[in-house]
C-alpha cells in the first residue's frame, strides 16, 4: 500500500488510507509492502503498520516476522524484501 495515489489538496498529498480512530487519511511511513502466503494477510499486515507512528509501525513488521519493504517520509528505505 502506498500514498503515490494520494489526493493533493492545498499542496499537501493526502493518504488514500483512513485512519478509523480519527476519521482522517494516516501520515507516517509512506509505503509499505509486504510479502505473504495470502493477500488478505499481506494486505492487513501492511495496513496496520501504515496506521501507526513510523516507529511503531516498523515494530510491528518485525514482529510479524515477514518479508516487508516499508519507505518513510525522509525516503529511507527499511525492510528486507528480496526478489527471487
């Protein structure tokens, strides 16, 4: 999941993803991309660290123990997806 396709409004991009606590787009980590047995997985695995503060974020893809590319507001890149 990513904010490439954000909405800008006001020269700021907004996030696609709504964060369900507040009711506004989440901002933190800007993509996050994981890799698993079934999308349902990958995809809540991936949506649960985007909800989160960067650092929490990046946690909890640790604790999943899954392969995940995750690219933050600075651009730096975390994660150890590999392709085959």
């Amino acid at each position: 999941m990513n904010d490439a396709d954000g909405v800008p409004v006001g020269g700021k991009r907004y996030s696609q993803l709504v964060d369900p606590r507040i009711g506004w787009p989440v901002e933190g980590l800007l993509s996050v991309s994981v890799a698993a047995a079934q999308a349902i997985v990958a995809g809540s695995v991936a949506s649960i660290a985007l909800l989160n503060q960067p650092a929490d974020g990046l946690d909890w893809l640790e604790q999943c123990a899954v392969p995940y590319l995750a690219i933050d507001e600075k651009l730096n890149c975390h994660g150890h997806l590999k392709f085959q």
